[in-house]
C-alpha cells in the first residue's frame, strides 16, 4: 500500500486501458467458432477449460440435481441462504416499474408499458468456488420483474460445480442451468445453440474473458455493465478504527488480484495507522489472494480538505464508497459518483455483499459517473403507446411539416400534411 497524490491519481486512472490485444483476440475466435460450429464448439470449450470428459447430456443441469443440492446443505447455511434471499427480494421489491397513462393538455393519450425481458441468462462465476450471492442478486431482480425465462451459466471444475450455487439456484427457481463458463457462455447465450436457449440479454460478473465477451457482442445481445476488478474507497478520519479500515481493505482485495482499493482522509496520521495495521493483519491472518492487490493496487490518499475529498471519490467513482460518517445533508449533496455507499464505520461492504439487500452487482472502473449498480428496470423494457387526437395534430401538424422540411426530409412533411385536420 502507498501513498500517492491527487495529481497522481487522476494521471494513473486517465492513462490506464482496459484493452488487452490478447485476451480481444481470444475472445473473438471462440465467439466466432460458437457462432458457426454452435454445440460442438461449445462441448470443445468445456472439454477443454473445464472438464476433459464432457459431453452434451452433462452441460444442462436438471431441476432434480439444484433441488437435490438445496436439500444437501447444512440447515445453518440454508437459513443465511434464505435470510439473504428474503432481504435482497424486499429491497429489490421496492423498484418495480408500473405501468401507467396520461393525457396531454389537448387531447392526445400516452400509455407507457413496463414489460420484463423474455429471456435473459445470469453469469455465475466460480466452479467449486461459491458464489450463491450472485445467483441471488441477479436472479431475484429477475423473478421480480416477472421475466418468463431465467437461464444461468455457471462453470465448473473438473465435472463439478458447487452445491451452494445450485442451491441458490434452487431457492431463486430458475428456468435452466447450463454447466458452462468463459467467454463460451456468453457467446451460446448472444447466438443460441440447440443446446443453449438464445438470450436477449445477459448480467453478472466474471473475468476479463467473459468481459471481453460481453463487450464484443453487445448489440446482439443486451449487456447489464463490463464489470471490472472490484474496488472500494474508504473515506476515513481522525476517529476511524485503523484495524477495521485495514480488514476492509483486504476484503475487497481477496476478490481478485487487480481489486483497487483506496484510503482518502484529510488527516495524514490515520493514513500511516491503516499502512501499519494492514502490514500487521497481513503477516498474522492467513488471508488469501491479497498480495498482488495489495502490493500493486492499494493507495493511500492525503486530502488538502473537505471539498478536495469530494473532488477525488468522484473523480475515482468506486464500485464501492465507505464513508466513516453518519448520513447528512452534506454527503448526499456532494457524492454523485459511487455504486453503492456506506455510511459509518459499522456498515462494512461485505454486509452488502450478502445480506444487506442492496445489489452487488455495481460499477466499476468509474463507470459509476454514468451507470447504476443491478436492479429490477434492468430486467424490463418501455415501450409507448402514442394516440394523438384531433386538437392535437390541429396545432402541431404545420409546425412538424415545418421543421421536416427544414430538414430537407420531404416525405416526412408530406406524410403529416395528407392528415391535416382542417380547421
């Protein structure tokens, strides 16, 4: 972890790429062979990153094996299963879009349909490892929105995929589960295989592979965000616990060995405290897959004052903001780019990880300065339904007729003209 300045930050995040020539390369030769070859390209792709025995009967996952998967779990682990599943459905419940009509000042109606999309398909990553938070958070805005058919990608190690995955799946009552992971996925959900339902758009997180994917065949298919390495920004001051910054640190930073995290305060000494507690928890703790974050993704801010700490968290939009004050008027005047924010220093980012309710799915790499974090309007459409009335194109029929033909669009002009309402 170092310190670094404002100057610098801002240099470092303006000149980095996201472009990695050989993982675009990859990416578009396996979306290609899938496009063409279809199954038998994506058994090749299992066969090979996944498991060397595989066959097409073994890719879809019965109803049977999630069930039996969910009933296979510790009564424990259910009841957090579930408790999370109950906190993240009530505060997802919140966002439902309503349908809705208005009629205008003269006499033309306007209906604007919320409908969900058709078919959508859930990236889960992972294999043995376990990530039932992420089947939840992307399915249960899903179910909420009424999308008739949810699909869920998830990959396995060596034949097997974890249990609490398919638990998850289970609880979230899911349409299919396809045993498959990588770019492979995503590029049998944009096309469709025999095999693979074709989706019209696809959620969740995974490595730069099926990031690569998303973004390449995005307009094929509908993407929720390229989501990148994960990140937290935690604003501290001369009160806040050094210890429980440097815990929270490291939690983001187990998540990948690219995760950036950063400590933003106006008061230098508790910048030097979390450097020295993070090196301490570090040499005691056995804390996986943090080294490389920390050592080449973790800095250390020093704030001239309070407005330059606004400046900064903005300027950086992190997937995840930790403010170690209580809410006020203040911080939501002045913080407008952030995916998720917690406030206080008892609210850590793990909590909305899993059981807070709010949604995990969130922007990175300072795509919060113009996206949201997942939610239920990402599972819908609008459509509108226009009825223009006869006072209406009365007054407005002259002035279309108008601007068309001052745009050189004739057909436009004569298409309102032909209807003009005599008056």
């Amino acid at each position: 972890m170092k310190f670094v300045s404002k100057k610098w930050i801002f240099n470092h995040l303006n000149s980095q790429s996201n472009t990695n020539t050989k993982v675009n390369y990859t990416v578009k030769k396996i979306i290609e062979d899938i496009k063409k070859n279809k199954d038998k390209a994506l058994l090749k792709y299992v066969k090979k990153f996944e498991y060397r025995k595989a066959t097409l009967d073994n890719i879809q996952i019965p109803k049977k094996i999630l069930k039996e998967a969910y009933n296979s779990i510790p009564n424990d682990i259910k009841k957090s299963l579930k408790l999370a599943y109950k906190r993240i459905y009530h505060y997802h419940s919140k966002q439902k879009k309503i349908s809705y009509s208005f009629k205008d000042q003269l006499d033309s109606k306007f209906y604007i349909k919320w409908s969900p999309i058709e078919n959508v398909g859930l990236y889960i990553p992972g294999g043995l490892a376990s990530y039932p938070s992420t089947v939840l958070m992307t399915a249960i805005p899903a179910k909420i929105a009424k999308v008739p058919n949810i699909m869920i990608c998830v990959p396995s190690q060596n034949g097997q995929t974890s249990n609490l995955t398919l638990a998850a799946a289970h609880l979230c009552g899911v349409n299919q589960v396809y045993n498959v992971g990588g770019a492979q996925a995503i590029a049998a959900l944009a096309f469709g295989t025999n095999l693979v339902k074709k989706a019209d758009k696809v959620f969740g997180p995974g490595n730069q592979y099926v990031s690569e994917a998303k973004k390449q065949l995005f307009g094929l298919v509908g993407i929720d965000l390229p989501a990148g390495p994960s990140e937290v920004l935690v604003i501290a001051n001369n009160k806040s616990n050094p210890s429980w910054i440097a815990y929270d640190i490291l939690a983001q930073g187990e998540h990948d060995p690219k995760a950036k995290t950063y400590v933003l305060s106006k008061n230098k000494n508790i910048l030097i405290k979390v450097k020295s507690e993070l090196k301490r928890v570090m040499k005691e703790k056995n804390i996986k897959n943090v080294d490389q974050s920390i050592k080449n993704n973790s800095y250390l801010i020093l704030a001239k004052n309070q407005k330059e700490i606004y400046e900064i968290s903005n300027f950086i939009a992190p997937e995840h903001l930790h403010i170690h004050e209580k809410f006020n008027n203040n911080i939501m005047k002045n913080i407008s780019n952030a995916g998720s924010v917690f406030l206080g220093e008892r609210a850590p980012v793990a909590l909305g990880d899993y059981t807070m309710g709010t949604n995990h799915v969130l922007p990175t790499d300072q795509t919060a300065k113009f996206s949201s974090g997942l939610s239920v309007e990402d599972f819908t459409k609008k459509t509108v339904f226009i009825n223009p009335g006869n006072k209406t194109l009365k007054k407005i029929a002259n002035h279309t007729i108008n601007l068309a033909r001052q745009e050189g669009l004739e057909a436009h002009a004569l298409s309102v003209e032909i209807r003009k309402i005599k008056t």
